[in-house]
DNA sequence: ACAAGGATCCTCT
DNA sequence: GAGGATCCTTGTT
C-alpha cells in the first residue's frame, strides 16, 4: 500500500541528533501540522555554536538557551520587533546548533493561513520565516516546546524534490568564512523558495 | 532604565 | 535587486 501525504512516518529524536547542516538538508519536505494548518518545508538554513552568524556564538543567554539544549525542540525568537522565527534545536545536548525554517507550502488550512497572513493566497504566501511564524501563529512563548511528542506540532516525512544549496541570506553581520558556508537548504521544484539565484 | 541591534518584509525600480 | 520601514527584546548600565 503507496502512502499519501497524510499518512507518513513520523519524525523521532535521532532526526534531530546530527550535525545541524544534515538536519537542515532532510528536513526539506517534512510536513508540519498544527491543528488545521499543514505545511510543507521547502527552505532551510543551518546553525552551529561557533558560527558567527548564530546567536548562539556569544554564549548561553535566556533567549538562546533552547539551542543549547537537547535536540528535537523549538527555538522561536522576535526578529525586527515584529517577526516570529520558528527553529529546531539539532545536535546534541549542550551544544548549540539550530535550523531555521525559512519556506514553506501550504499544503492544507489554506483559508486560515490567508486569514493569519492577511494577504490573498499565492505560492509566496509562506515563502519566508516571518510568515511561516504568521501561519502558525506562533509566540515566543512557543520556544523551548518539544517537536517530538506531537502536542505542539507534529512533524512527519514528506515527499521532497530536488534539493539546492547555498549560502545563508541576512547575515552580513557575520565573519566572512561563516558566510560562506553553503548551509542553506531548499527545493528547487517549489516556487515558494526566496533568493532563487544564490541556490544550486 | 535604555540604547542598540536585527536569521525580515514590502514596495518600488 | 536595492533600500527603507518598523518596533520589540535583549543585554548591559
């Protein structure tokens, strides 16, 4: 029996438990369910504690503590004032390192998502971390929530296209070698990824 | 108590 | 592709 999209294997711990930048690459086409919206991850960026790029790199603060714990959490954070950031802590614990959810598509709860986003649907309607934190409305309350146990959100595997890499958008302020690392992640099928041109 | 800094978004060319 | 808007939280006085 063929599974469908709703009828895919869950993701565990060990998922979690690798090197940040592997967990970046699989976690394209994971599916993320909170109650009636189901997401589809087609862009993701790595990062690791002693990358100047992570907010991790200074050191354990109250904020950052989630990435420096065990892996298969949340680390949600406020960015610009205005803009909800989903992670997932990766590695091991006591060791900083995170992917960031950077793209998405909608894949059900259409209707909310537009309602959240306040726009008209389209493929970039979830294309961009500040609107996948919109779509599922999520809070910095939310860091430090559990991935695994399904009562926050529920992630399971989904199909995946073809994967490109390159490296990470927004981070001028970091140290040259640290831009460069080629730690971004996408589907080069999906129209709902940004900055096509830096990807191959 | 406050300055400073953004892992972005949107609207233009 | 580039630039400005925007405004809350963090970390340090």
């Amino acid at each position: 029996m063929s599974s469908t999209i709703l009828d895919r294997a869950p993701i565990d711990r060990a998922f979690f438990a690798r090197d940040a930048y592997v967990v970046a690459r699989d976690l394209i086409g994971v599916l993320i369910r909170r109650d009636r919206v189901l997401l589809r991850i087609v862009e993701t960026e790595a990062y690791a504690q002693h990358d100047t790029a992570c907010h991790a790199h200074k050191g354990l603060t109250p904020r950052t503590a989630p990435l420096f714990g065990p892996p298969g959490h949340t680390y949600v954070y406020l960015c610009y004032g205005i803009h909800r950031m989903l992670n997932m802590v990766a590695g091991s614990d006591g060791v900083a390192a995170g992917c960031l959810i950077r793209g998405a598509e909608v894949v059900e709860g259409l209707d909310v998502v537009v309602d959240r986003r306040g726009t008209p649907p389209g493929p970039g309607i979830c294309a961009g971390p500040g609107k996948i934190g919109a779509a599922l409305a999520l809070d910095v309350k939310d860091t430090g929530k559990d991935l695994i146990d399904g009562r926050f959100l529920s992630l399971t595997k989904g199909p995946t296209g073809r994967i490109a890499s390159g490296p990470r958008v927004g981070i001028d302020y970091a140290d040259p070698g640290d831009r460069r690392r080629q730690w971004r992640f996408a589907d080069a099928t999906s129209k709902a990824v940004t900055h096509r041109a830096l990807l191959r």
